[in-house]
C-alpha cells in the first residue's frame, strides 16, 4: 500500500485568481488530477497578495510531484510562476506504516 499525502502548495501566478481558478476547475484538470490519483481539497488566494495562490491535494505518496513533472509545461501556458512553487507534505503519522491507507 501507499501512503496518503496531503501537500500544500504555494505559487505565484502571473493572471488574476479568477482566471486560473477557471482553469484548475476545468474539466482537463480533472482528468490531468485523476491520472494521478490526486484529489483536490483547497484552492485559494492570499489576502495580502492576490498573485499568490494555495492549493491543498490528497494523494499516494510521491504523485503530486509525478503530476508536476509531467504537467509543468501546461501549467506555465496557464501563467503559473512555477520558480515560486514551495511545498509542504503532511501525513496523519509520523510512521510510514502507520500513515498507509
């Protein structure tokens, strides 16, 4: 079995938050996240910078960054800043076992 991750995500994007938000709800997102077996539970938008973006997902250990490598190109045409890009992962244990599904 692997292990569920939750990480989180934060960029810059070079668009409003409106405009990429439309794109990551897309239809083609959904499919490009499910590839992966990447579930989605957050997108947002700093406060205090609304060129700064949040996105939370939850998904097998490792796959989100398989999603990026093989999605960055696409996610550029979409104007992420990907040289902005910080992650986070989380996990509801500190063990490997006993975070597994």
């Amino acid at each position: 079995m692997s292990c569920s991750v939750t990480s989180v995500f934060t960029f810059k994007i070079e668009s409003t938050f409106d405009e990429w938000a439309a794109i990551f709800d897309s239809a083609e997102a959904d499919k490009r996240h499910s590839e992966f077996d990447i579930k989605p539970l957050f997108r947002g938008v700093s406060k205090e910078d609304p060129q700064k973006v949040i996105v939370i997902h939850q998904a097998p250990e490792g796959n989100v960054q398989k999603f990026v490598e093989a999605n960055g190109d696409w996610m550029a045409t979409h104007r992420v800043d990907l040289s902005t890009m910080e992650e986070s992962s989380w996990t509801s244990s500190a063990t490997t076992e006993s975070c597994c599904d």
